[in-house]
C-alpha cells in the first residue's frame, strides 16, 4: 500500500483559533479549530494566547505547541475527511471534563 507523505511547509495565525497551512503538494488550507478545543491536550488551545504560539516543527513537519500538542499534518491535509470525528471527539472530552 503506497500513500502520500505530506509535510507542512509553512503555518499562519490567521485568527484567535483559525491556522492557515501550506503543504509541500501545494494544497494550502485554513482550519479552524475552534470546536475540537477539549480535553487535557488541546483545552489549553482555547486561550487565543497560547494558541498563537504554533510552531512549525522541522523535523516532523507539522504544527506543535508548547503544552505538547500536535496533529499529524496528513490528518490536517485531509481535514474535511476527519473534521467531523475530531468533533465528536472533543463532545466526549467536553463531558468528560464536566464529570469529573
């Protein structure tokens, strides 16, 4: 089974929780992440200050922060295909957090 490996080549803060991203296929692709903003990795990102502070990590490729969040650039590639899971995802940590 052969499938593309694709890497971020750039990354821009558009807005408080919005990436522009460039790939090395030449696809380029603004996501906001705002409805996944859950749970113990990605929660911190809802503060529009510690979201700001993406990187582009040189060796993997794709977009980290400093809490230790990250995606895999082939998932964030093809966001209109997982956007929805992702989603899903962040409701179940939104209720996890509330029950605890």
């Amino acid at each position: 089974m052969n499938h593309p490996i694709y890497r971020i080549t750039s990354v821009e803060c558009i807005q408080p929780h919005s990436l522009r991203l460039r790939f090395n296929d030449g696809l380029s692709r603004v996501i906001n992440f705002e409805g996944i903003l859950e749970g113990e990795l990605y929660g911190p990102l809802r503060d529009p200050a510690v979201f700001a502070q993406v990187t582009l990590d040189p060796e993997i490729h794709t977009v980290v922060w400093p809490c230790g969040a990250d995606f895999d650039p082939a998932t964030l590639h093809d966001w209109p295909e997982h956007e929805a899971a992702f989603r899903a995802a962040a409701e179940r940590w939104s209720h996890s957090n509330a029950n605890a």
